[in-house]
C-alpha cells in the first residue's frame, strides 16, 4: 500500500452509516474504496450528484454523462439522483453535508486552508472549495506531510491565499492525523514507525500531545 493509499484507508474511516460525504478532486475519490461495507455512505459531487461509487470497474459500462467533479467517469448507486449545481450549492451551503474532503498546499497550525493556488503559476480557480469548507459539518484534508522539496504542508502560518479560515477539522497524512480543536493542533494519531519527535523534526508548529496517542490503522 502505498502514502496515497494508506491516506485514503485512514480517512475513510471517519465516515458513519448515513453520512453525506463530498469528496474532492484527486486523492480524495480514493476513499471510495475503503468504504466499510457494513456502513451506508451516499457520496455527493459538487457538479450535482448524490450516490457516485467511483470509476466504474473493468467491464463495467461506462455513461461519459456521469462524471465526478474532476470529469472523470463515475458509477451510481441505487437511489442515486442528478441535479444542477444551484441545488448541489444549496446542499452545501445549507449545511447538509456532513463530511467535504479535499487535497492541500498548505494548512497551518490555526486550521487554515490553502488548496487553491500558488502565487506566480497559473490557476483554474477556485472551485467549489470555499462554500464547501464554509458550508460542511467537517473538513477533512488529505495530503502527503511534505512536498517534493521535503517542506512540510503542515505550517506555522500560510502565506499562499486562502480557501478558508479556521476551516479545517482534521489534517490526515501518511505518517500521522491531526485534529484541530480549540486548544489547537492535536498529535491525534501515529503511523507505524513515526514519533512523536519525527513528526515535531519535520513539521514546525505548535503540536500539543496528549497523554495518548493512538496508531493510525
């Protein structure tokens, strides 16, 4: 299992029988696979879907007019609905979604997000990703700790623009999940092999460690 897979396995289980999850472009849509089968999870895309179950396998048909919010091809389950993106926002900004999960450049020890742009390179947009941090009963950000330099994305404070703040609920990476509450970071969980002065030598923030802390699975 590789960093990206471990992540999605992890993040997965947050989710609860019932839950409205929204899953982001990339990485997130990975969750989809490690889904406990003996819960109930309607996952919805922004671009006006609920109940998506993900690439369809091999053999399966494929219908190019259903499509997650990256445009990549997608399943759906019984039950399913399309809508437009109006009442896909409505149910965003309403707050009916219980859990939106998305990639980062970069969150800081405040619960800041910054997964939009890079000042200096070219950006699409946005997105959907502000009403979604504002509007979700919970944030989750999956991400790799370090980028390609060995920098860490989990900060002091970020100074790329802003997605939301104070938006985020949990941080999960490869080697470790942190949950932002209102003392601030906590070291919630360990990844096999990782410390807590491993974590604390590649991430420079205020961590607060509990008595306990438990091993990510």
């Amino acid at each position: 299992m590789d960093a990206k897979q471990f992540i999605a396995k992890r993040t997965a289980k947050f989710f609860k029988d019932g839950d409205l999850v929204n899953l982001g472009i990339g990485m997130p849509t990975m969750c989809m696979a490690y889904i406990d089968p003996d819960i109930d999870v309607w996952f919805q895309s922004e671009n006006g879907i609920i109940g998506m179950t993900g690439a369809p396998k091999e053999g399966e048909p494929i219908d190019l007019d259903v499509v997650d919010a990256g445009g990549s091809p997608s399943g759906m389950r019984p039950g399913s609905c399309c809508f437009s993106s109006f009442t896909s926002f409505g149910y965003i900004r309403g707050g009916h979604v219980d859990y939106t999960v998305l990639g980062a450049y970069e969150v800081d020890q405040e619960g800041n997000l910054a997964n939009w742009m890079i000042p200096g390179k070219a950006a699409a947009g946005m997105g959907g990703a502000m009403d979604l941090v504002t509007g979700a009963k919970n944030t989750i950000v999956m991400t790799v700790h370090c980028d390609k330099t060995g920098k860490s994305k989990i900060v002091r404070k970020t100074k790329l623009p802003l997605t939301g703040v104070g938006v985020v609920n949990y941080v999960v990476t490869e080697k470790c999940v942190f949950h932002f509450t209102k003392e601030g970071m906590v070291l919630e969980e360990l990844a096999p092999g990782e410390t807590v002065e491993s974590i604390k030598a590649i991430t420079d923030c205020d961590i607060i460690v509990p008595d306990v802390i438990k091993s990510m699975e």
